[in-house]
C-alpha cells in the first residue's frame, strides 16, 4: 500500500506512518505519538485479570502492571489526556488491598519487596502530581472510612512495612531487605538492589514531599548499607544482589547489571538531593548517570545514545519482564532531570536519541506495534507488553521537564 492510499482510508494507518516521524522537538508530536503508543499498550487491558488487570503470564508479573499504571499517571499528567484515568484509579483501587499498603491478599505468597514498591510507585507519583484521590472501592480491614486514606498514607505504611522487614532481615549482611518477604517464597534467601533501592527510593521521596527527616534517615541508611555491602560500587554501578542463606552473608555479589537497578537508586538519589541540597547527594547522582550512561547506551556506534539492555537485547533473549526494565529507566532519567537541573543537559540528550529510536521501533504489523531494539531504527519483530511499555515511558519522559512541578507537603 502506498503512502498516499494509506492517508486516504484512514486515521489509524496515519498514525502509524508519524510513528516513524516524531519530532522530538514539538511537545505536540510527542504527545501524539505517544498516544498511540499508549493505544497499543492498553491493548493488555483486561480489567477481569488477576495479573493487575494486564493481560501476562501469571503471577510473577502483577508487579509490572504496577509499573504500567504508573506509565499511564505519568502519560495523564504530562499529556493532559484523561483516557486512562478512570482505569487507573479502579485498578489501583482493587490492589492497594485491606492494609492500604499494595500488599493484597490475591498476591499473598508470591508478592515480594520489588512487586510491591512497584505498585507502592503509584501512590508515590500521584501524592507529587496532586492526582485525583483513591475511590472508595475496597473495605478497609479496620473498618475505618477508606477514603480517609491519602495516597501518603499509602507511602507511609509501605514505608513502615520495609522498616519491619529490614529489621526482621537484618541478621544477615548487617541489614537489607531480602528479596521475598515470605519465608515460604523461592528467593527467600537472596537480597536485592530491586528490593533496596525501592526502599531507599520510597524513604527518599516522603522525605522531600514531607521534609520529614526520619523518612530522609531512612534513605540515607539504606544508602550506605547498599554501598558498603557492595550493591552499588565505589563507581556508582549498581550490582543485581547477593545469597544470605546460611553463612553465605552477601559475600559472593551477583553482578548482573540492568538498568531498572541503577534506575531506582538514581531517582531516589535525586529526591534526597531535593530535599537536602547537599553536594554529597548531587555527586551521587552524576556518579549513577555517567554509569547508567556507559552501561546501558549505544551498542551501535552510531546510536551511542540510544538505551537498551544491555544482558539480553542484542541477543533478542529479554522476556517480558526485562523488556520492560527500560520504562524505569527513562521514567526516572525524566524526573531526574526536573530535580536535579546539573544533570538536566547530559540527560536530554540520551532521553531524545532514545525516543526517537524507540519511536522508529514502533513500526510493527502496520499497526504501529513497537520493538525492542531501538538502536535499529527499525521494528525488530519481538513485542510484548514490557515492550509497549517501555517505548511509551521513553517517548513521553520528553515532556517530564515540562510538566507541572513535583509537590511539596503543605
Ligand atoms: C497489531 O497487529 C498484530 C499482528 O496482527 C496483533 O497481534 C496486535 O494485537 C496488533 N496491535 C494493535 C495495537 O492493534
Ligand atoms: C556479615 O556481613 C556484615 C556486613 O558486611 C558484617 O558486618 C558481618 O560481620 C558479617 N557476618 C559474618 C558472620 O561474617
Ligand atoms: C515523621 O515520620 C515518621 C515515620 O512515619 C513518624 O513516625 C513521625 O511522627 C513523623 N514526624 C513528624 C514530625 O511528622
Ligand atoms: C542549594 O545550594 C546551592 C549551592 O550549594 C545554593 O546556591 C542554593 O541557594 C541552595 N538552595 C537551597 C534551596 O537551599
Ligand atoms: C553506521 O553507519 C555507517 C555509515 O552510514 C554504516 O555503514 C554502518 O553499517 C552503520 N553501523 C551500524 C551498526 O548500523
């Protein structure tokens, strides 16, 4: 079909010819082409799945429709677009669960740290944007009135779940949250920068929304456990985590590096520059760019500012929750950029050369189904849900410096 017979039967094939056209420059293109890739995400949609209301395989991947629905709050505010909304708020509704913590009785025995700080994330975007409050869909175990519960409170108590657990864990590798929390679940005796850095970056973000200083001590503490076990190193690269069964005590680190690691420790590390403007914390960030930067950038010369994954894409081996590691990444290079404005020129240009490709990627089944290796320039045959989200979060983390400012108590 040629181009022109393509614009003459309709919207839907016009689209898909822009997808290969954004101008990163025009706030209105981005927010055009990343309508349709919202479209194409929200084509997992499936409000009766058990799975967080995503079509994926169960149940391991409930924490990533955790992570899509931040996607969609992320692409509400910065695109003024309201499609979503409703959805989101219903979804976030039926998993926030009787303690108002996302920890659900539905996902009880295989929910662990890094599943429910994916969720926990929501609660934590929409107290910054001001975002429209939780319907009153669940009964709260206490019997109180639901809609009493902020999106702070929901932060908070999170936040006090992983103060429980490090205590409770801290017999081994003197402290850290282990992976799983149920002393029943495979990964019991593993602790992980996932688990970690969602805590310190929690801790961190109630920190400067409230200026709170136990939440800031918290972060701080979680910081200096993950450097001096050696989670995060010396130059900033931030290690998958270490066994703690027996005496094993985190000595032997596995130093799998992906980029949703690295990714929630930058981000937590803006929020506690943020908040204490201290140059330790701004060092601390430059430090986890420049190693995100030469770790997950470019293994094609002439896109070296392109992203991609760099344990699994190359080979086209990323599964769906892999796939789906690049939408934290971008997601908090945006954010970093607004907090922390010394980095703001050396992230521009990774966040633009990787919407772009990813952009170009989404050039599928002429539908303007998206891939995962953007640094083809090119659809590359492999699409999924962690697919569609990441293209998403790459192409409207554009617009982050522009959005409304992250709020601060009042
Ligand atoms: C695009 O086309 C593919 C292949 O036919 C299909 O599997 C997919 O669901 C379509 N996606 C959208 C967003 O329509
Ligand atoms: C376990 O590791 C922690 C932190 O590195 C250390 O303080 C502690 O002494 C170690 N315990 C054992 C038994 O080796
Ligand atoms: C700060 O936060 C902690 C942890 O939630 C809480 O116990 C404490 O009361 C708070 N302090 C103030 C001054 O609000
Ligand atoms: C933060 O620190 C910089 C220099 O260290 C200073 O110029 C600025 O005024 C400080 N801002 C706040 C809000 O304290
Ligand atoms: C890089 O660009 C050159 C010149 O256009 C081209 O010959 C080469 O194939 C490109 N390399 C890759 C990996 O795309």
């Amino acid at each position: 079909m040629t181009r022109q017979s393509n614009l003459a039967v309709g919207a839907a094939l016009i689209s898909a010819i822009s997808a290969l056209n954004l101008d990163i420059n025009d706030p209105a293109s981005v927010k055009n082409i990343a309508a349709q890739v919202a479209k194409g995400l929200y084509t997992y949609h499936d409000p009766s799945s058990t799975a967080g209301q995503f079509r994926q395989p169960q149940p391991w991947f409930w924490w990533e429709s955790g992570s899509a629905w931040n996607a969609l709050m992320d692409y509400t505010v910065y695109t003024g677009d309201a499609t979503y909304k409703a959805d989101l708020l219903s979804s976030l509704a039926k998993n926030v669960g009787a303690n108002y913590d996302f920890a659900p009785a539905e996902q009880q025995n295989w929910e662990a740290n890094d599943d429910q700080v994916y969720w926990v994330y929501n609660a934590l975007s929409a107290m910054e944007y001001g975002f429209d409050a939780l319907p009153c869909e669940t009964t709260n175990a206490k019997g109180d009135d639901s809609c009493a519960n902020s999106w702070l409170a929901i932060g908070t108590n999170a936040f006090n779940d992983f103060v429980t657990r490090w205590d409770k864990d801290s017999a081994t590798c003197g402290g850290g949250l282990k992976w799983q929390y149920v002393e029943t679940a495979n990964g019991y005796y593993y602790k992980n920068s996932v688990s970690n850095g969602g805590f310190f970056q929690t801790a961190a973000r109630l920190a400067r929304y409230t200026g709170n200083q136990t939440f800031g001590d918290w972060a701080t503490k979680v910081w200096d456990w993950s450097t001096s076990v050696g989670f995060v190193s010396a130059d900033f690269h931030v290690f998958d985590g270490a066994g703690d069964e027996k005496d094993a005590n985190c000595s032997a680190i596995n130093k799998d590096e992906w980029s949703y690691n690295i990714a929630t420790y930058l981000h937590g590390a803006a929020h506690m520059y943020a908040f204490t403007n201290e140059s330790i914390w701004e060092t601390r960030v430059q430090g986890l760019l420049k190693a995100a930067q030469g770790t997950f950038f470019g293994p094609n010369p002439n896109a070296t500012n392109v992203m991609y994954e760099q344990k699994c894409e190359v080979s086209s081996g990323c599964n769906i929750d892999q796939t789906s590691f690049k939408a934290s990444l971008s997601r908090w290079l945006g954010k970093t950029a607004v907090l922390v404005p010394s980095v703001k020129a050396s992230i521009e240009p990774l966040l633009q050369a990787s919407a772009s490709g990813a952009a170009l990627s989404c050039s599928g089944y002429d539908n303007s189904t998206c891939g995962v290796q953007w640094y083809t320039g090119a659809f590359d045959g492999q699409s999924d849900f962690g697919v569609e989200l990441s293209a998403l979060e790459a192409i409207q983390s554009l617009l982050a410096t522009s959005a409304p400012k992250l709020a601060i108590k009042s």
